[in-house]
C-alpha cells in the first residue's frame, strides 16, 4: 500500500486530490462562518459585549448548535460516539451504523438473489421477458418514502417484524439494478460464440455456465457496486418514516428533531464512511472473481 502510494505521489495522482480536498474544507469554514454568523452576531449584541473579527470566527466555528458545523465538531463528535464510548450504547455511531448495516446486508443478499433469478428467467422465457420486465421498471417508479411505511404496517399484521421488513425494504431497492445489469450481461455473447456451442452440441445449462454467465459476472458486480450503495442510503431513508429508534435514520432523525445539526453531520459522514468501505468491498470481490475466472492478470 505505501509502495503504491508513493507511485501516486511520483505520477501527480495525489496532488490535485488533496488541492481540491483542502479547496472544499476551506470553502466549508468559509460557509460556516458566514452562516453561523447572524445568530453570534445576536448573542454579541444581547450581551452589549465588544468583539473583533478574530472573536466572530471563533465563535461562530465553535457553537453548541450551529446552523453549519466545522468539519473539526463534526470530526469530534464522531470521535467522541465511536471511540470514546462503548458499541452497546445506544449513543454510538458503532451501534447504530450496525443496526443500518445488518438490514442493508440482508436486503443486499435478498435483493441479488432476487435479481438472478429474475434475469434467468427473463432470459430464457420469451414471454416472462415481455411480461415481467416492464412491471421490474415499473416497480422502480414508487417512492421509497412511499411504500416503506405500508410494507412495515403490512408484515407486522402478519407477525413479520424486526430486520426483515427493513431488509425487504433494500431488497426491493436492490433488486432491479441486478436484474438490468445481469440480463444485459447475460444478453452480452455474440451470436457467432453462441452458434459455436450450439456446434458442439451444448446444453442450454453447458451454454449458460460456460459462455453467458463469465460474460454476465462484470456486469452483475457492477450492478452491485451501484446497488449496494443505493441499499445502504435506502435503509437510512427507510428508517425516517417508519419511526425506527435505532439506525442511522434514527440518528438523523433525533438530531432533526433535537435541533442537533452537529449530530446529524456526524451520521452523515458515518453512512458515507460505510458505504464507501461496502463498494471498495464489492470492488475487492469483483477482481478476485474475475481473476479467479482467468478474466484478469
């Protein structure tokens, strides 16, 4: 990892990357400044107390509930709700990001074995094809915002409740950018490959496993990469309406209403975090497969 670091470095990778990471932090104090600065400003003149500019600036980057926070409150509570306090409190990042990851997890798993067993069946049943997937489009035009809170009051009325409404909730997320993906890379061969096995006489099974479903592997992973971030912000989204009281949602949520614009700061920068680390995991699996399949050095 160093060793491919200090390539980036000598290549003029890295360089441009952190002017332009320094140019957003600036910018982000810049704004905080300014809009926490009308409500110092009110406190400067209740308090009939002198200030310099140097005090405005201070001040306005350190308040206890900032219309904007600065990157080092937020940076410190997220410290403070990871590190500094055990993963079973009900105030921990750590707590709550599980709860988020454990339904994200499971709807990801529902969803892409939802999806290919869809795409199978769209691709080898003519009229499945014309008749399903329209419906698979379709079903994508329904706000999340929507149908979560119908879903969750549906399954409990049957005994359903706990991580699985949540994960069939992602799962319905999931779903459909498995099955566009696999199925265009199922579709993928050309008909000059496909009459070559049909020469040797090859099964539909032999002609699927061996020919279809290698072309169909880079398009299934990157179906994932997009959908697995998709199920993560749909499980926090999930979380709002459904008055989930733990999760990442569930953190938002309390901040909105508490007024705690550092904490909801915090929880978003968490569910970034998390999903950056599930793509780069999907991404990690997509180049062993791939290279496990020959498809790669």
């Amino acid at each position: 990892m160093i060793r491919r670091l200090s390539d980036r470095v000598a290549q003029g990778q890295t360089i441009p990357v952190l002017v332009v990471v320094g140019a957003l932090v600036a910018l982000w104090y810049g704004f905080a400044v300014y809009l926490n600065a009308p409500w110092q400003l009110d406190l400067y003149a209740k308090a009939k107390a002198d200030w310099t500019a140097a005090d405005l600036v201070r001040d306005t980057l350190n308040q206890e509930r900032p219309v904007l926070p600065a990157a080092h409150q937020v940076f410190a509570e997220i410290w403070a709700t990871t590190v500094d306090r055990p993963v079973t409190s009900k105030r921990s990042l750590v707590y709550h990001g599980w709860i988020t990851l454990s339904a994200t997890l499971l709807g990801f798993a529902i969803g892409t074995g939802l999806g290919v067993v869809l795409a199978v069946l769209i691709l080898h049943n003519r009229a499945v094809d014309r008749s399903l997937m329209p419906w698979v489009v379709a079903s994508q035009t329904i706000p999340i915002l929507a149908i979560a809170p119908m879903i969750i009051v549906v399954l409990n009325a049957i005994g359903l409740s706990g991580l699985l409404p949540m994960a069939l909730i992602w799962a319905y997320l999931r779903f459909f950018r498995v099955v566009v993906g696999l199925v265009m890379g199922l579709r993928r061969p050309e008909v000059q490959l496909l009459d070559l096995m049909h020469t040797y006489n090859a099964s539909a099974w032999q002609t699927f496993w061996k020919l279809r479903w290698p072309s169909a592997v880079p398009y299934l992973f990157t179906s994932m990469k997009v959908a697995v971030a998709i199920s993560l912000v749909g499980a926090i989204v999930g979380e709002l309406p459904t008055g989930a009281v733990a999760g990442l949602g569930a953190r938002l949520l309390a901040g909105s209403y508490y007024g705690q614009t550092i904490q909801i700061w915090s929880a978003l920068f968490a569910a970034a975090a998390l999903a950056a680390v599930l793509v780069m995991l999907v991404g990690i699996g997509n180049r062993l497969v791939l290279r496990r399949m020959g498809m790669t050095p």
